[in-house]
C-alpha cells in the first residue's frame, strides 16, 4: 500500500486545462499500471520456477516491489525516471500476486475474470460518484488509514489461526476500506493533486483498485469453497 497517500499537500487552483491534463495523465498512467501488472502475472505464470518462488517467499516478493515504488516516490520530479519505475513495480506486484491467481483460477477457472469485472464496475461507479459530489471527503484519510492498519494487523494474527471465516469477513472489510481509499484518492486528485502530481496521484488509485480486486477475489472464491 502507498504511504505517501497521506503526505502535506497544499490545495491548488489549476485552471480548467490544467486540472483535464492532470486526470488524464492520471488515468492513462492507472490503466497502464493495471495492463502492465497483468503482464507480469502472465509472465510468471507461464514459468514455473519464478511461481514457485513467489509463492514461497512473497515477503521477499513484496520488498522487492516496494523498492522501485519507493524510488518512484523520491524521483517524481524526473518524470521519465519515475515512470519507467512505477512500471518496474507494476511487473515486480504482477509476479508476486501471480500464486494467487494461479490458485484461485485453477480452483474456479472464471473467478478471477468476475472480481476483475467486479472491481471495474465499482471503480467505475465510485470515481463518478466523487467528481459528480461536491462533498468534502478529505476527512475520510486518517480514519481509513487507521483501518487499513487494523486490519494488516488482524490478518497477521490470522496467519497462525487460519480461520476461513475470520478470513472471510477481513476481506469484506478491506473491500470497503480501499473502496473508501479510491473515494478519497479520487477527491485528491480532483482537489488537491499539483498539475505534475499524476505520479503519485496514479500509484494510489492503482493501489487501491488492486487491494480491491485481492479481497474482491478473496471473497467470491472462499465463499465459493465454503459451498
């Protein structure tokens, strides 16, 4: 997840071209992120020996993603250096939840197709629902911050007990907590975000669309193997 989500920003007044530059910057860099990430779960899951690998050491995997983001982060000034790291830590995330989709699309081969569907459609939904709202949701950051921890947290613990069920309702609770992230990633960048802001303005809502699409796809297919 993206720290950075939470650094000072001033508010900023951009112009009507300026703010239309910044969002589409954004989204162009969300989508990428996405087609790349799904590149690199494609790469790893035709080879068997990086699958093995991330698979079995996925902290390892996780670390190794979070440097190229880290350096993204520090280098958002060099706009060429700082993308083509974003995408290094696309491909690098893309390996790394690739055991995942490996399991669940062999335990229900449509089931990853369907949270992928899913969390457009409420991605899709949710974005327009911030831009059409004149609420102000910038409130909404240190509480969901505090739940995401929480729940890192309760997850943990969870490793040692392995309750299915337990399992289950953290992953209702984190679609709910990174659908309120996108709301309020999305009122960042439609009040808050800099016009060279796209950046780190991409990262969070690529961020937040991928934590949903983890726990959407947690979901539907531990509900479906309790069945």
């Amino acid at each position: 997840m993206g720290f950075s989500r939470f650094a000072p920003a001033p508010t900023l007044v951009l112009s009507g071209e300026q703010r239309a530059t910044l969002v589409r910057r954004t989204y162009s860099l969300v989508f990428a992120s996405v087609i790349v990430t799904m590149i690199g779960t494609g790469v790893a899951m035709t080879q068997e020996a990086l699958l093995v690998s991330a698979a079995q050491h996925p902290f390892i995997a996780m670390i190794l993603a979070m440097v190229p983001l880290w350096m993204a982060m520090k280098s958002r000034d060099n706009a060429p250096r700082a993308l083509g790291l974003v995408f290094l830590f696309n491909v690098v995330m893309g390996v790394a939840i690739a055991p995942v989709i490996y399991v669940y699309s062999r335990n229900d081969p449509g089931v990853v197709s369907q949270a992928g569907i899913l969390t457009l459609s409420t991605f899709g939904v949710l974005t327009l629902y911030t831009w059409i709202s004149r609420r102000d949701f910038s409130a909404w950051g240190s509480f969901l911050v505090i739940g995401v921890w929480v729940l890192m947290g309760t997850m943990l613990l969870n490793m040692f007990f392995h309750n299915q069920t337990a399992s289950l309702w953290m992953a209702a609770v984190g679609v709910v907590l990174f659908s309120g992230l996108l709301v309020f990633d999305t009122w960042r960048l439609k009040n808050v975000y800099g016009p060279d802001d796209y950046v780190p303005a991409a990262v969070q809502i690529y961020l937040d669309l991928l934590n949903m699409f983890l726990f959407i796809l947690q979901l539907l297919g531990g509900g479906r193997n309790r069945n």
